[in-house]
C-alpha cells in the first residue's frame, strides 16, 4: 500500500489508513501531520460518520483533506493540533 502525504502550509500531512477486513466499509481514514518545527501528532481519526469508506483511495484522500482542514483551523482559528500535556 502506498502512502499518501502532501505538504500543506508548511505542515507534512500524512494518510494514516487502518483497514478492518470483512466489513463493507474496510478503510478507516485518520492522518498525522507534522509542523516545520518536526513535532507530530498521534493519528486523528476522521468524525466517526464519515471515518469508514470503501475504497482505500478514497479513505486516504478524505484523510488529506481532513488534515489539510485541521492545519487551517490551527493557523486560522488559533485550536491546537498537539496534545498540551507536559
């Protein structure tokens, strides 16, 4: 399986697929993003209504655009994309 990344306002988002064979809907989207300071997130899973798919392509394209919306709302809107425990 490939992995599909891109690099999105700086930020490297990576498709972090998991399939769950026998289902109809096998493909459970998530992703993980990196900042340009190399700090990386634990896999953020799609909302549950939408995280299931049929096709592995579409699971990893869904979860681009969901890390791509999730660096937006970090930028734009000041909400945080790492865990703030120390």
């Amino acid at each position: 399986m490939s992995l599909m990344q891109c690099e999105y306002r700086g930020h490297v988002i990576s498709a972090a697929v998991m399939e769950h064979p026998g289902s109809p809907t096998p493909w459970a989207g998530g992703c993980r993003i990196a900042d340009p300071n190399g700090n990386q997130t634990r896999r953020l899973p799609l909302p549950v209504g939408h995280a299931f798919m049929a096709e592995l392509d579409q699971a990893q394209r869904a979860s681009i655009a969901h890390g791509k919306w999730l660096v937006d709302q970090c930028l734009d809107h000041g909400r945080p994309l790492f865990d703030q425990a120390a």
